[in-house]
C-alpha cells in the first residue's frame, strides 16, 4: 500500500478519534474518515490503512456488544492462565455460548476493558502457587537477587531481577530497600560480555559506554560472530518459536520488509526449514523488486 498517500492530518485524526469511542462501528468510523476529508475509500482499502499504521478504534459498543455473563467469563478466562493464545481462548467461548467471535475481535475488546490474557506461555505469567510462594518467602531474603535465584530454583524459569521486583509490587510485596548485604553486588552492573533476559529473549552487553547502544540481542551477536556485520536494512530472526535457543542453526538473515510479508503471510513457524524458505523466497522477491525485474 502506498504510504505517500495519506497525510499526516489524515492519520492523526484517524489515532485521536478512534479512541472517541463515539462510533457505531467501523463503517461508520469509515464514512465519517471519507466525509471530513472528502475521500472515497471502500471498506478494503479503509482496512488496509487502519491495519497498516495500527489505528485501534474503541467502540461505543464494546461494552454492550457481550451479556454480562459472556464478559465476565471472558475477564475471569483471560487471567486464568488456562489459555495458550488468545485463539484458544477464542474458540472455548464460541463452543461454549455458539458463537462465531473472531480472536483478534476479542483481543481488542480485552484490551478496551484493561484486561490482558496471562498465558504460562508469556513471560509476565505467574501461576497461583507462584504469588504464594512469593507471599510466603519474598521478604525473608537478605537481597533480592538471593529471592530471585531462589524463585527461579523453585519453578524452573528465568525471571530477570526487574520482572520479579515489578510483580512483587504489583501483588503488594515492597521492599523497604533495595539495597543489598555486605557480599552481594547489584545485578543492574553489568560487564561487557554479560548476557541478560530482556521480554523473549536474551540480550548481551557488547561496549561499555554508557548509552543503549551498549547492549545487542543475542541473535545479532550469534550472527555477526559467524558471517559478520549484519547488512543495513536487514535483520536477525528466530526460525523456531523458542527465543532462547541462539545457535546459528536457529537463526536467518531476512530483509527488514520481509517480515511483514512472512506475518502477512503467516509464514511464521515451529519449523526451521519451512521458516528458512519463506525467508529466501521473500530476500528474491524484494531483490528482484528492487532490481525491476517484478
């Protein structure tokens, strides 16, 4: 689609009034787009350009478009932990009340409502037996590096020291200082080399000069280590759905706008070789683009 297109104005107005929450639905958001700036764009074109700069439009109906019975399920569901993805939790509530909602629909309406799907699969994930074991034995640690490689211990993760400190607060557990006995140095000094878990994966410290570009995911590391600089415009990517697995064996070099096509495309797999393809089809198909030769 072609970005030159629409104006700043246009977009603008498109970001602050579809959070009005004044709009029946999104045709007549649609229409009222057309009628301001004397447009005719069709429903197509619209969607392409919301979903193209990721316009989130709030209606007025989010509230009212489910019983009460079905957003509450769908509250006390989305924090259970019980759910894989949102589809999943998707497909238990259309079985369940004979509906035929769409994943990305309920997601959205989640998102209105404040509510956000904890899944064992995400690293924000805390189980029940976590925030009890937490409860019952955060506070007694002469540090909080000491609490959190007691957690990880305990539940066989890898929660980095701000992750847990942040949920700790959040369930109410506050230290009265984060300061450490004498023997235990803090874990945000880090030394060049050192390799720290930042949302799915790990990142390392690569200079030590004080701004962010201090600090490089791992898979570009990996990378540039074993074929050199990463070329501009270009970018590292995961061939499997494990972000911790950075061997060279589960990483591939993709131009930057491959990756809207692989996601458009729902390229995107657990597969290595399946992933790999869709990565060299896409670096053909925009050399050859580039080149004129498409």
């Amino acid at each position: 689609m072609g970005t030159k297109r629409y104006t700043d104005a246009q977009i603008m107005w498109l970001r602050i009034n579809g959070y009005s929450r004044v709009w029946k639905n999104r045709t007549e958001f649609r229409t009222a787009f057309n009628k301001t700036f004397g447009l005719s764009l069709d429903t197509y074109k619209f969607n392409n350009l919301i979903d193209y700069y990721k316009i989130k439009i709030c209606s007025k109906q989010s509230e009212s478009i489910f019983s009460n019975e079905q957003k509450q399920w769908l509250i006390d569901n989305a924090k259970s932990g019980r759910f894989k993805n949102c589809k999943h939790l998707t497909d238990t509530y259309n079985a369940l009340f004979k509906e035929c909602r769409k994943s990305g629909n309920i997601n959205s309406y989640l998102s209105d409502w404040g509510v956000f799907l904890n899944t064992k699969y995400k690293e924000s994930y805390y189980s029940e037996d976590m925030n009890s074991w937490l409860i019952n034995n955060y506070l007694s640690f002469d540090s909080i590096e000491d609490a959190v490689k007691a957690f990880n211990k305990e539940f066989g993760v890898d929660k980095s020291w701000s992750a847990l400190v942040h949920h700790c607060k959040r369930i109410g557990l506050k230290r009265n200082s984060n300061k450490f006995c004498k023997g235990h140095a803090s874990p945000r000094k880090r030394n060049v080399g050192d390799i720290v878990k930042r949302q799915r994966e790990n990142w390392i410290k690569v200079n030590a000069n004080g701004n962010k570009d201090d600090w490089i995911p791992l898979r570009k590391y990996v990378w540039e280590q074993t074929y050199g600089k990463v070329p501009d415009g270009y970018c590292v990517v995961f061939l499997t759905d494990d972000y911790t697995d950075t061997s060279i064996n589960n990483l591939g070099l993709v131009d930057r706008r491959g990756t809207m096509i692989m996601s458009k495309l729902d390229w995107w797999t657990d597969n290595r070789v399946i992933t790999k393809s869709g990565l060299q089809w896409c670096n053909l198909y925009l050399t050859a683009k580039d080149n004129g030769v498409m």
